[in-house]
C-alpha cells in the first residue's frame, strides 16, 4: 500500500513553503505495519512511525518531537529505532 499527504495537506504545505521555507516538517504515521511514503518522506524532515502507540503513545510523541525525549541522538545508538529497514518499495 503506498500512501501519500492529501489534497488539502499538500495545498497547506505548499502555501508553508511558499511563506518560509524553514519550518520543519515532522511527518507521524500511525499505522500497523509498514508502507510505501516515498512523497511523505521526501517532503518531511522527520519521519516519526508510531504504530499503535496505545492510549500515553500521543504524549510520547510530543515528548520526542519537542526534545524532552531523545529518540535516537546518533547512529551508533540503535535504541528505540525499528528492527529493521522501512521498505521503498515492493521489490
């Protein structure tokens, strides 16, 4: 299943963009299993995959995206960073 910002979101962004180029991005995908974001990717500066984060999930997510949580501070940490690659495609 490839999935992709709607009509609307992609008429906000693009006016955000259009007003400063600066804002951040920070894409949150709830969903139960990976999918294809190629154009959600390409356009956020963040990807958050929260899966079904349960009833506290929300707050944990502002937690991470405001910097009172640190998600994952370098590459040579693989704590809380998923098992294994998210797909780009179906191949």
């Amino acid at each position: 299943m490839k999935l992709d910002f709607a009509k609307f979101d992609n008429e906000v962004l693009t006016t955000l963009r259009e007003n400063d180029k600066n804002i951040p991005l920070v894409s949150v995908l709830f969903s139960g299993r990976p999918m294809l974001i190629d154009n959600i990717y390409s356009n956020s500066n963040a990807v958050i995959a929260a899966w079904l984060p349960g009833t506290s999930g929300g707050q944990g997510i502002i937690d991470a995206i405001t910097g009172d949580y640190v998600i994952r501070p370098s590459s040579s940490n693989l704590k809380n960073s998923l098992s294994m690659d998210w797909p780009k495609d179906m191949v």
